[in-house]
C-alpha cells in the first residue's frame, strides 16, 4: 500500500484554526466554502467540548451547519467572483455575542485569492471587541507554521503593553495544542509537576486558556517550550518583543522516566527553586513502573526484545524512541518524524539509532515493516494493519479511531509513563 499520510496531513490552514479555537472564549469564523469547515469544526468540539448537545438540530441557523463550532460563510462560485463581503457582514451581525472576548476571520486557502480586506470587516462590525484577520494561512505549510503565525497574531493583539510585572517562579507552557491527543491531561501533568516546584503556569498559549488567561503572559519568568515544533518561533518572538526567555529542555519533551526528569531539572535550574518535590513524584511513579514491568516479563521475557514501530514529531520521537530502547530494552523497526526538517531533536534522534546499531530504523517504511507495537496517529496504525503486518497499536496523536476518553490521560511526565507502559504491557498480551 502506497503512504497516503502525508495526503492527510493537517497543513497550515489546520493550524490557524486549531489555535484560535484554543481560547476558550473566541469566535472563529471561517471564511470559505462550507467543505472546509466540518473536519475542523467536529474536531475542535470533541477536544475542547464547550456545549452538552451534539444534536445537529440545536445549530440549525445559518453558518453553522449543525455544528456548534467554526461557523462558516459557505463560499460559492458566485462569491469568488463578486467577493464574500456580503455574507462575511451577515455572518458576523449573526454570530457574534456579548461572551465573545475575540473575534477571529480565517480565509480558507481559496478565499485568500479574493482579496477582500476581512480587516475592514471585522472594524465595521466588530468595532467593541478585539479582532483578528488572517488572510492568508500559509496556503499548503506545515501544520506548525499556521499555528505559530495564528498565535502571534493573538497575542499581537491583546496589546498587553511592553511594561513588564514579572512574577518570580512563573513560566507560560508553549506548543501545546488542541491537536494534540491527551492536551488537557499533558496540561494538568505538567501543571502538577511544576506545581510540586513551586512554579505557577501563568499561560498555557492557545490549549484551554481564557483571552484574560492568556493575557497575563508578559509577567511570566520563563517560556516553557514543551514542543520545539510547535513553539519555538512563538517563545522567539516573545523574547525579542518581550524579553522572555524560554527554555528547551534538551532531552526533547518530556515523555517517559528521563525526559521528564530532565524537564523538571532544567526548568528548576533556570528559576532556582528545588525540583526535589516534582522528582519524589516521579520516583513514586518509577515504582509502581517497576512492579508491573517485573511481574510482567517474569511471564513472558518482554517487553525486552519487543519491536516498535513509531510516527511521531521530531522532540517526541526522540524521547519516546530513546525511552523505549533505554528503559524497557525495545528495538526500534521502523521510525518516521514528521516535518523533520531544521529540527535539533531529528539530528539527535538519528545519532541515536546511528550509535546504538538501529540506524536502518530511520529508512525502513513504517506500513510494511514487521513490529508488534506501532506507536502513531490512528491513520497510520489502520495503514500498517491494512498491510496485515501482526501488530498492536498505541495511539499517540490525532486523528484517532475514535475511542471515547472519559478519564483524562496524557502521555507526558510521570503519568504519561504509567499509561504507556500500561498500554505496551496489555498490547504484548493480545500478541502473545
């Protein structure tokens, strides 16, 4: 089977949108044909649900579509020749209320060949609350790029001041997104570690946070970048307008024993407080790690020895890869990083395979090569299953196969580690 992932791969347009629908009190209008809005719009409800009713007959009125998220203006042949001006004024007279801290207008990839000034718009209309246009997306970029350029738009336009009020022991969280699976787990994870520190999380930059929220990230001490990918432009362009420095931690994110506890080190170094509260919790962690390890490969010898396949982004790949080899003896099949271009974490990913004789992992095409555990998106693990290659899988990212989660879950620090042990030690058993 030829890889269609990169076909299906969310693009800059994804990012802008998956961005803006992370505050929690925005309205994002998509300005485009209606084909445009629904991936986008069922996706930001089911990660960030903010109505009780998935009835389509609770959001009948025009520019919604049944969906209670990401109205749109349903461009049609018409609209491209003569322009959108008229149902963009009539969208927003509509759909915009009083609870609405920030108004948001994103062309769709076509519309953005109109011209028509959204700017305009949105001051005619919009004159009482703040309001952001992007007219152009990126068009076909990368995921990472829309979203970055979304964000700095946002915070742009909170006009908050160049004045700092720096709290001490502070940090913003960074590259975190609606995107990406388990994002309010990995928020209240690291939160709780940081917390244990005594570092408060000021704002976590378009995942959940309020426009007020969001609002407060000048006073931070540092910028947390969890995900370089995702984050680092922003925390660059924080630092040369605000003077906020960020912090990288060099083992990638913190996914997995080490990672995490280099994380937890590297923050504390930086600000100076003890990390010896967050490292106990780890430690804790590590132990109930061990019994279930033990008692599990007194039976069957695994997971040591087990192959792994994975898909991920570059700064999880690598901790995720160098956490399974190092900590529970897997072997890796075969490894893809999206979008690896310019990333350090890529570089230090095929070091490692290089120096620990797996190099042929990094070429080998993860949809036919033989492993028993496939860590990915869900498109991709239905790929390598559709290639009858004999597999568990664990997903890692979105899109997923649509497993209801009750209970939050996340796959970074200290609890990410259980739940992944937890699901390689049950995913070896429906093989054995």
């Amino acid at each position: 089977m030829a890889d269609g992932s990169k076909n299906i791969s969310p693009d800059g347009f994804s990012g802008a949108l998956f961005a803006l629908e992370g505050i929690k009190d925005a309205l994002v209008i998509l300005n485009g044909p209606a084909g445009c809005k629904f991936y986008h719009g069922a996706l930001s409800d089911a990660q960030f649900p903010r109505d009780t009713s998935l009835d389509p007959l609770n959001y009948g009125e025009e520019f919604f579509f049944g969906q209670p998220r990401i109205p749109c203006t349903y461009l049609d042949a018409y609209d491209y020749v003569y322009g959108s001006g008229e149902k963009l004024k009539k969208a927003l007279q509509t759909v915009v209320t009083s609870k609405h801290k920030l108004v948001a207008v994103v062309n769709s990839p076509g519309a953005a060949l109109i011209g028509d000034d959204l700017a305009h718009y949105l001051k005619d209309r919009v004159p009482d609350c703040p309001c952001i246009s992007l007219e152009s997306t990126g068009f076909s970029g990368a995921y990472a790029e829309g979203f970055q350029k979304a964000v700095i738009h946002v915070l742009e336009k909170l006009n908050v001041g160049d004045a700092r009020d720096v709290i001490p022991r502070s940090v913003n969280l960074i590259g975190l997104s609606l995107h990406q699976k388990y994002y309010r787990g990995s928020i209240g994870e690291l939160k709780r570690l940081l917390s244990a520190c005594g570092i408060e999380v000021l704002s976590v930059l378009c995942a959940g946070d309020s426009v007020r929220e969001i609002s407060r990230f000048p006073r931070a001490a540092y910028n947390v970048v969890v995900f370089p990918e995702f984050g680092g432009e922003i925390a660059r362009w924080m630092e040369e307008k605000y003077w906020i420095p960020y912090i990288v931690s060099p083992e990638g994110a913190p996914v997995g024993f080490d990672a995490t506890e280099c994380l937890i080190r590297t923050v504390a170094g930086w600000l100076k407080v003890d990390p010896r509260p967050a490292l106990h919790e780890l430690e804790k962690a590590r132990g109930r790690c061990f019994l279930s390890l033990s008692r599990f490969h007194s039976m069957t010898g695994l997971p040591g020895g087990a192959r792994f396949s994975l898909k991920a982004n570059p700064a999880t790949a690598y901790a995720l890869t160098k956490w399974l080899c190092l900590y529970l003896g897997m072997i890796p099949a075969a490894i893809e990083v999206d979008d690896p271009e310019n990333s350090m974490f890529t570089k230090k990913l095929y070091a490692f395979l290089m120096e620990t004789g797996f190099a042929a992992a990094a070429k080998n095409p993860i949809h036919t090569t033989e492993t028993e555990i496939v860590f990915a998106d869900g498109n991709t693990i239905a790929q390598v299953r559709l290639n009858k290659v004999a597999c568990t899988g664990i997903e890692i990212a979105l899109p997923s196969f649509g497993y209801l989660d009750v209970v939050e879950k996340t796959h970074l620090g200290a609890e990410g580690a259980l739940l992944l042990v937890e699901q390689v030690i049950n995913g070896l058993q429906l093989l054995l």
